[in-house]
C-alpha cells in the first residue's frame, strides 16, 4: 500500500522510513492542520524525508485573497529550491501562480466536494499531477472512479476532514451576539437541531472550520480501490501514541486493531445516501 502521511511530529521521519512520503503544514500556506512549521523549521525536515528516498508533499489548501499573493509567490519560490515533491491546494489563485512558475508537475488538486465521479477526476487530471478523490461518495462511487481512472489518485484513508469553512469568524461573532466569553483555542462541538452527532469547530486565522463527526476510516475497502494509488491519513485531533498507532496499523493492514483505540470512527457516506428526500422523511421547509 502506498501510504502517504501527516508529519505532525517530526520523528515520525525515523519511525516510518516505509511510506511514500510524508505532508508538510507550513503556517501561512497552510490549514486544517494542528502542527503547523515554519519556513526555517522544514528545511531540515526535507533533507531527512528525502534521505530516506521519500517524497515531500505541502498543504497549500489555504482560500487566498489579494493581499495574499506577494507571500504565496515568495514562499512558493522558497519552496521550490527546497526540493518540495508535490503541493495539495484547491484555490485556482494557486494554480495560476503555480503556471507561472512552470510547475504544475507538482500539483494535485483538492476539493472535497467536488471530486466526485470519474469525469471530473478526469479533467483536473489533464490540468494537475494528480488529484485526491471525495470523501462525499459512496463506496459504489469511488469503486467506479478506481476502476476507471488509468493515473493514480489520492484517496483519503484515515482522519478528520472538514465539511464546511468560512472565512467569517463564527465563533467571535457567537460571542458578541451571546455576550458571553469563549476561548477560540478551545476545542468545541456544534450539534445541529435535527441530528444528534457532534462536529467539531473551530476558528484559526483562515476562519471558521467545522469538521466531521468522527474519524473518517477506510480500512477493508482499501484492498479493492487499486494498487497504484495512493491513500492518505491525517493526524488532526489524534494524539501522538495513537496517531503512530494507527500508521502501523496501515501498514501491515491489520484493521481490527483500529477498535482498540479509544477514537469515534465513522464510513462518512460509504454506505449510506449523500441526501435525504423530503418524501422520505426530510425536515419540512414549511
């Protein structure tokens, strides 16, 4: 299986020198993370990850806006001198930026709502390196994708992903309305009036994230997805032991282990309708 993972501590570089390679958050390029490094800081990082023949990929997931574009261009040039293997990002002000500098060799697009079905797989494969498929589907959907689909994507296997983003701070503005005190670095839940789960919340520089219920977690299914593509896990809200845990349990694919951990998992849409008809049952507008 080729696994590609968080670096959310850096020893994990010694622990895990079998995987593909290892995801860099870097602060102000970055988000959906919870261990964010700097520039200085990731040099090193690099040279260890490449040492070991391992691929070096960055999440440059950020929604960027104009005055954002003299840093994205300094810190993308910094970057590439640095040897960065490959960059995740889902905002076309990227794209464009990354056009310019002649490397889009190194792009693989992600938007967890839209890589849904085989034909649009198929377009941003022509425009990227790669692409990393939705969480959103079933596991019939993403069965049809592997099946189909001739260059290896990326499939998200393991952690927490969000649902919805903002970049209105919600959390502040739940304060001033409420005029009570909440401390954003905090963790918290939201629960929704019709559904019993909790998502957790949270507010960073980007804005407002909320997240899925649970650990999102491909396990059996991943024998049947394709041997050439890659499959992704990520380390927000794990702590370390169980993060490492969990990595070996990848590795050798012993998946029963997954229910020693004290972790509320979840198959998000694999086995169950993406929407709810009113007929059947949904909450009435009226």
């Amino acid at each position: 299986m080729k696994l590609v993972v968080e670096l959310k501590y850096p020893n994990l570089i010694e622990e895990f020198s079998n995987i593909e390679g290892f995801i860099l958050n870097i602060k102000g390029l970055s988000c959906y993370y919870d261990r964010g490094y700097s520039l200085g800081e990731i040099e090193e990082l690099i040279r260890k990850i490449h040492n070991n023949n391992q691929l070096v990929y960055v999440n440059a997931r950020r929604i960027f806006h104009e005055q954002d574009l003299e840093i994205i261009d300094e810190m993308l040039d910094k970057l590439i001198i640095l040897g960065v293997d490959y960059f995740f990002y889902g905002d076309a002000t990227f794209y464009e930026i990354a056009v310019k500098k002649n490397i889009v060799e190194k792009l693989i697009y992600q938007v967890n709502t839209y890589m849904t079905n085989y034909f649009d797989i198929s377009v941003m494969l022509s425009e990227n390196e790669s692409v990393v498929s939705s969480t959103e589907i079933s596991y019939e959907e993403l069965k049809n994708i592997t099946d189909k689909v001739v260059e290896p994507i990326y499939i998200h296997a393991f952690g927490y992903y969000p649902i919805f983003h903002s970049r209105r701070e919600l959390i502040t503005n739940y304060q001033m309305y409420r005029q009570i005190e909440v401390d954003t670095s905090c963790n918290y839940d939201v629960v929704e009036e019709l559904r019993d789960s909790h998502y957790p919340i949270e507010q960073t520089e980007n804005g407002m994230v909320v997240y899925i219920d649970g650990a999102y977690c491909l396990d059996k299914e991943i024998n049947s997805l394709g041997g050439n593509n890659y499959f992704i896990i990520t380390s927000k809200f794990i702590n370390e032991n169980d993060y490492k845990e969990i990595i070996n349990i990848y590795i050798n694919e012993e998946y029963d282990k997954l229910s020693s951990l004290d972790i509320i998992y979840t198959k998000g849409l694999l086995y169950e309708k993406s929407k709810l008809l009113k007929k059947e049952g949904g909450a009435s507008c009226e």
